[in-house]
C-alpha cells in the first residue's frame, strides 16, 4: 500500500501552496497560500483570454479548455492586493472545481503539494493590520517552515460573488418528506450551517450545530448524556462538511462509527468538493451518502433515504 495516500480518518489534507506578491513598504512581499487539492483538476500556464463586457474587474476573461468554458479570475484583484507588474508567462492558472462548477484562478506562482494536520489548522479569526486579509475570504490559517504563515483561502466566496452559485432551499418536486426527532450538522461556515438548518427545519425536526468535528464529537456526548441509549432513536442524522479546522468530517465520522453509542445513526457528507475520490473516502467513512452543495431536491431526497433506511434497521435488530 501507497503510504503516501491520504487514509481516511488521519484528519490531514493536501494543499496546493501558491503565491500573491505585493507591494507593500517601497518592497515586494510574497503572500502564501493555499488550496485542497482535491478541488485542483490542474494547474496551467496562462491561456488566451476572450474578455466579458460588463464583468467585475477581477475576472480576467475566459477560455476554452477541452470544449468547457472556464472564466478565469485574478485572485490578487479578487483580494484588493496591489501587485507589482508580472511577466505574463510566468503567470499560472489553477483550475479548481467545487460544486460542480470549474473556475481558474489566476495567481503569481505555484510551488508544491503540502500535506498538514487539520489540527495545525486554525479558524480565520483575525484581520491584519492594514487591512488587507478580509477574514471572510479566509477559511484557515495555519505555520510552515520558518514561521510563515500559510492562509487557506475561501474561493467558494468567489463562485456567489459572480452569481454561478445561489443555493436555496426551495424544491419544485412535491412536499417536503416529514420526520420526528433531532439532526446533528457540522460546517464550519455560518452560511452553510444556516443554509442546511433551515432544509433541516423543513423536514420537521430540530437541529443541533457544531462548526467543526471536533466539536460535533461533544455535541454527540452532550445528547448521549441527555438520552443515553435512546439517542440512536432520536438522533435521526448527523449531515457533515468535509473541510473543517481542527477536525475534518471524515476523521469524524470515522470517530463515529467507531464507537458502539453512535455508529448506527446515519451520516450524510454534504461538501463543495465534487471528486470521486472524495465521495469514495467518505463510504470508507462509513457514510450513508455523499453531497455537492447544494441541490435542494438532491438534498431532501437523500436525507430522507438515509433516515428510513437506519429506522428500518433499528426495527428488525
């Protein structure tokens, strides 16, 4: 076996480490940062743009990449970041694709992969000095080598400001299945966790939040201390992101299947990340299922499966 492949339930990611300079003091200053690469489907030197009329200013234009048409957008402008000027050949572009919907993003340099313990990651809770770094962009942030600090950018927020993703709750397929009991979510963006409460509300039951597993785990003990071995009748689902600081969803889940108290309450992934090899590491998990964010029907329809499937195996145990 592969030593080098990522298990489930080592709550490490892969980051593709690129770099923004800019100008800062009368010097250049590399700014380092990163992405998981399970949402890189490439990184490719700079094509040959058609421009948009009309589009925001940081969205450079588009192209063509074996018949899909990818918009292309200038991280550095995207970031309010004055740049010194850049020899275009040395630009490169990383095309990632989340929710189904394949982006580039155009940045100075592209270094390597870096494997990092979610635990060394830390939640983005700050704004620099000068203004710069706006936190909302920044999902984590976490240290290298000679105390450099690596920031994981939040390039989702890129997708909503140009309108490609608007996630609702709304369904055009009947009425929404109705169940009794509590669901557990995990995310570590208010957004998203406010996005699925309100689906989960729908569904009739209420809703336990933790923003990340580390937490989600406490919340676990805290129901098992409130219904102790009724809480696999009452928890009728616990709907997980992947990417959370401190303790990712699959390190979590695998935490949950583990132990005798929870492993029968069903699990749900519902992540930005659309890989197939993300989806197979969440069944080594032990999930019931593996979401895109976010189609609504998709969404109901599944949960609704994963809850009648556990009530149907607690009835014949």
């Amino acid at each position: 076996m592969d030593n080098n492949v990522l298990k489930v339930g080592s709550n490490e990611m892969e980051l593709v480490d690129f770099r923004l300079h800019r100008i800062k003091d009368g010097g250049v200053y590399e700014g380092i940062y990163g992405i998981n690469v399970a949402k890189v489907r490439e990184i490719i030197k700079a094509p040959k743009l058609t421009e948009l009329p009309a589009a925001p200013e940081y969205i450079e234009g588009i192209f063509d990449l074996r018949g899909v048409i990818i918009p292309v957008v200038n991280l550095a402008k995207w970031m309010n970041i004055e740049t010194p000027d850049h020899d275009e050949k040395s630009i490169r572009v990383i095309i990632a694709e989340f929710n189904n919907l394949m982006v580039g993003f155009a940045v100075h340099d592209a270094r390597r992969i870096r494997r990092i313990s979610w635990n060394d990651i830390e939640p983005a809770t700050f704004m620099s000095d000068d203004g710069v770094f706006d936190k909302s962009k920044i999902t984590g942030v976490t240290k290298i080598e000679n105390n450099e600090v690596l920031l994981i950018l939040d390039l989702e927020s890129v997708v909503e400001e140009l309108g490609f993703y608007q996630p609702t709750t709304e369904t055009e397929h009947g009425e929404i299945e109705q169940f009794q009991g509590t669901a557990l979510i995990l995310d570590d963006s208010s957004i998203a966790r406010k996005l699925v409460h309100n689906a989960i509300r729908k569904m009739g039951l209420n809703v336990v939040e933790a923003k990340d597993g580390k937490e989600g785990l406490e919340k676990l003990e805290e129901l098992y201390g409130i219904f102790g071995s009724e809480l696999e009748n009452e928890l009728k689902i616990i709907i997980s992101d992947v990417e959370m600081p401190q303790m990712d969803g699959f390190h979590f889940a695998s935490h949950v299947k583990r132990d005798e108290r929870f492993h029968k309450i069903p699990i749900v992934f519902n992540s930005s990340i659309s890989d197939h090899f993300s989806e197979l590491r969440g069944q080594e998990a032990g999930a019931d299922a593996y979401l895109t964010k976010f189609d609504a029907t998709t969404f109901y329809t599944t949960v609704a499966n994963a809850i009648k499937s556990n009530n149907k195996t607690l009835t014949t145990v």
